[in-house]
C-alpha cells in the first residue's frame, strides 16, 4: 500500500525557515517524480514544486523561486522540502504526492507573529 | 496555463446526474500523444483524490459513475448517478506545462 506521512509543519515567524518531510512508503520511491502542493485555508489547490525521480530535475512556482527548495533522498525513501524567508502567504497545509494519484494527508505550516 | 471551471458550485438531488466543466487556455495534448489533465474530488478534511487521469481513465477504486471526456482545452466530467459520498469541491489540473495548475474548484453538494 502506497503510504506518504508528511510532517515538519507548524508555527513560525515570519521570515523564519522549516524544512518538511515526505516518509514514502509502500513503493519503490526512486522510480516516481514527487511534488509539493500546498492549500491556504478555505482556499484551493496551488502546485508549490516538483522534483524529478532522480533529484536532478526541479522546477518551482513563481511564489516560492528562489526561498523554497526540493529535495529528495532516495535512499530513505523521503521528499523534503526547505522553506525560507516565509510569510503569511505562505500558511498552508502543504501535501506531498506521488505525482499524481497518491497524496500524504498534509502538514500545516502557520506563519505568524 | 489557466483554467477555469464552470459551475463553481451545484447542487444534485442523489440519484440524478451532474456534469462539471473545465477548460484550459491552451491545449493539454502533448506530442506524445497523451493529454496531461485531471480530475480531483476533495472531501471536506481529506486531501484530493485523484478521479480520472489523461482525460477519460478512471484511476484505481474510482466507481464507474464517474466519467471524464473531452479534448485539446475543453473537458468534462460527468457523474450518472450523484450519491452521498460524492459531496466536496471538484478540482480540475493540468500537468503539460509548468507551473501545473489547477481549476477554482466546483463544490457539489446534495439537495
């Protein structure tokens, strides 16, 4: 059974940083491109960024270039993402898929003072 | 790539039909061959779950009430018969291009 268990979410200030993570499990992780998808509250759905099977490949949204970053390390199975200088846009649950049929149930990150 | 959907929102007596919109501003076919769109339902606390893929296949679990047609910008999902479960915000996506994004939403909600 495909399994994502997103955690690192939680309260921070703004232009402070958190880096979440993506436990996969239940498949061979190294075979699937990954992505980030974040939801505001009572907002909808807003791709954040994607990362290539591999890892050498990522592209981003135009509101994260350059303060978010995307990893993954196949070896433990896990997606990351590291999120800095953030602000109140950026309160969100942020969910991580499998691109893109299997969705981890979200973390939430809260920026504020 | 924008996408817009139509209704944003609906309301179905169970048992009777209903059918969403989406449309893109550029064409989702890829020189592949494949077209790179989809349908999500998110229930209310849940995340998205995926319903149809590259258009018209319903992905794994999905009940056969659920259909996805159409072509190039223009798509639609139609459900035969609305039940109970069906309730939460339709999202449409398209993944041909970066940035992926999705549709508003549509909430369907049972009369």
């Amino acid at each position: 059974e495909v399994q994502l268990l997103e955690s690192g979410g939680g309260l921070v200030q703004p232009g402070g940083s958190l880096r979440l993570s993506c436990a996969a499990s239940g498949f061979t992780f190294s075979s699937y491109a990954m992505s980030w998808v974040r939801q505001a509250p009572g907002k909808g759905l807003e791709w954040v960024s994607g990362i290539s099977n591999s890892g050498g490949g990522a592209d981003y949204a135009d509101s994260v270039k350059g303060r978010f970053t995307i990893s993954r390390d196949n070896s433990k199975n896990t997606l990351y993402l590291q999120m800095n200088n953030l602000g109140a846009e950026d309160t969100a649950v942020y969910y991580c898929t499998r691109n893109w049929g299997y969705w981890g149930q979200g973390t939430l990150v809260t920026v504020s003072s | 790539i924008v996408m817009t959907q139509t209704p944003l929102s609906l309301s179905v007596t169970p048992g009777q039909p209903a059918s969403i919109s989406c449309r893109s501003s550029q064409s989702l076919l890829h020189s592949d061959g494949k077209t790179y769109f989809y349908w999500y339902l998110q229930k209310p606390g849940q995340p998205p779950h995926l319903l149809i893929y590259e258009v018209s296949n319903r992905f794994s679990g999905v009940p056969d009430r659920f259909s996805g047609s159409g072509s190039g910008t223009d798509f639609t999902l139609k459900i035969s018969r609305v039940e109970a479960e069906d309730v939460g915000v339709y999202y449409c996506m398209q993944t041909i291009q970066v940035p992926r994004t999705f549709g508003p939403g549509t909430r369907l909600d049972i009369k």
